[in-house]
C-alpha cells in the first residue's frame, strides 16, 4: 500500500470514529432530554427571555454603521461606515466622557469591591447568632431602597441646610453645597453605592465561608495560631476563587456605569464630573434623536467592557488558574 493510500486510509477511519462520538453525543443529550424534560422545561422561559430582550436586540447594533432614518427602517438607511464613531472620538466631549466613566468606575470597584469581603470575613467570627441576624438585616435593608428613594435621601441629607451641615455648622465649620460642587460628585455616588450594595453583596462570600471545614480552624486553634491569622491563612484562601470570579465580571463591567443614579443626581453646576458615557447617550439619543451616534457611543463603550473583560480573565486564568473560561 502506497503512502498515499495509508493516508487516505487513516483519514477515512477518523472520519467514521469522529462521526460515531458524535452520533454517541446526540445520542447521550436526546436520553439526558427524556429524562429530564421538566429541568429543560423550567429552562425554556429564561432562554426565552435571553434571546428576544438580549440577543434579537443585537441586530438593531448595526445602526452605529448607519445614518438611521425611521421612515426607511433599519435595513433601508444607507452605511455610513465608521463616522459616527470618528465624530465621537473627535468631539469636545469624549475625554471628559472617558474621564469621568473611567473615574467613577475604578473608584467603586476600588472602594466598594473589598468593602462586603472584609464584612463576609467579620461577620463569620459573630458567635452570637442573634446579633448575627440584627447586623446582616441592618446592612442588607438598603439594598431593597429604589435607586430614586437613596437619591432624594441624599439630596436631602446634603443639601446646604440639611443634616449633614447642620453637623458641620454645629462643630464651627462653613456649609458645603455637596451636589452642586464637582468635586464632591465622585465621592457621593461612590460612598452611597457602598452603603447600598455592601450588606446584599457579602451574602456570596458569607455561603463561600460556610464551606470551610471546621477542623482546619480546630488543628490551627491546636497550632497556637490566633482568629486573625486563621483569617488570613484559612478564610481569605478558602473565598480566593468566588473573589477571583467576582473582581473578572466587576472589571467587566467597570465602564458601564449605572443610568438612574448618575442622572438623578446630576445637575447643570457639576456636569462636569458627573457627564458619563450612559448620561450621554441618552441626551443625544433620546432628547437629541441622534439614535445613530448614540448607538455607536453606546456599542464603543460595551466594546471596552469586553476587552478587559478578556484581559482580566487570561491574566487571572495564569496568575491564580481561576477564570470564567
């Protein structure tokens, strides 16, 4: 048999055993489907949801490339290429709009990140179940609070005769206009957004904890070693994966910055601090009727939420083997 032949021969046997997994796979989902039908069932509604509100949405995506008209409908305005994003990146706005999204971002990830870890890790040492059950309601309440409620409670806490500096008048100090002043935006919004998220975020690391087994703190206790020494050698170790997992889709998302907050907190006097990318979006797609430019805005931003996203995870796949894929 010529060399040609075996290959030919070797190839063809590949083929048929590629082709037999394969049927022996279909074959393994269509009895997994039988067995479990009502699983898959229980399934269908949110595969349902996910595909006509996230994914058909996506075929609208392609106005960016357009000069969308809405007499002739998406696929009858004409391609206009990439100019709607050459005009963003040479617009007044845009490193003011990059500034300020990139700012707000990193500062909450920076400040409100840790913040529920260090409460999971306190809240594990409570012995009293009691108090135990007191804290997480008290920090867990805030979460339920509409975004448009802790607004109105901040306006009315920082306003120049409210609460706040009433407190710094009574200690000989001069009011502050806090949300007018620009440079108080950055800090206001980080701040309350910790003290609204923290309690319900520390529920994931809470269960992490009630993983760890017992008798590694019982043979450390044996060992001499202190409560903040098991802390850091058993209890930090033991989350690393679920801190991992949650700092890649927190930085995924480190750019999309919240609509509502940003908007209702916003006014004439600190815009510009508090101009972000979703803020502008919405004034030049819905108020201006850019929908075209705002499309291409919005797909810009979400484009570098997915880059570092990428980044993110292949840097914490090498460093520590722990990733979304």
């Amino acid at each position: 048999m010529t060399l040609l032949n075996r290959t030919a021969v070797e190839e063809n046997k590949f083929s048929k055993k590629k082709a037999k997994v394969k049927k022996n796979h279909w074959l393994e989902w269509k009895k997994a489907l039988r067995k479990n039908w009502q699983l898959y069932l229980l399934l269908t509604p949110v595969i349902v949801y996910f595909l006509v509100f996230h994914y058909y949405p996506l075929y609208g995506l392609q106005i960016a490339f357009k000069d969308f008209v809405a007499t002739k409908g998406i696929t009858g305005s004409p391609w206009v290429g990439f100019k709607h994003f050459e005009r963003f990146f040479d617009s007044y706005y845009f490193w003011r709009l990059i500034k300020n999204t990139i700012g707000i971002g990193v500062f909450t990830l920076l400040v409100s990140f840790p913040v529920p870890i260090i409460i999971a890790l306190l809240l594990n040492e409570i012995k009293s179940l009691r108090f135990k059950k007191f804290v997480q309601t008290v920090i867990y309440a805030p979460h339920f609070l509409s975004t448009v409620v802790v607004v109105g409670m901040l306006l009315l806490f920082l306003k120049p005769d409210g609460m706040i500096n009433q407190i710094i008048v009574l200690f000989g100090g001069t009011p502050l206009d806090f949300i007018s002043e620009p440079a108080w935006f950055k800090s206001i919004y980080v701040l309350s957004d910790v003290w609204q998220t923290m309690g319900w975020s520390s529920i994931i690391y809470i269960a992490a904890l009630a993983a760890v087994d017992p008798a590694q703190h019982e043979a450390a206790m044996m060992d001499g070693a202190s409560k903040f020494q098991r802390i850091i050698h058993i209890n930090i170790p033991a989350i690393m994966p679920t801190i991992i997992i949650l700092f890649i889709l927190n930085m995924g998302s480190v750019m999309a910055i919240g609509f509502e907050k940003v908007f209702l907190m916003q006014n004439d006097l600190n815009i510009s601090s508090s101009d972000v990318i979703s803020t502008f979006v919405y004034r030049s797609g819905i108020l201006e009727a850019q929908y075209s430019f705002s499309a291409a805005v919005g797909l810009f931003n979400s484009i570098i939420n997915f880059i570092l996203l990428i980044m993110v995870n292949r840097v914490a796949k090498k460093v520590s083997d722990t990733s979304l894929w």
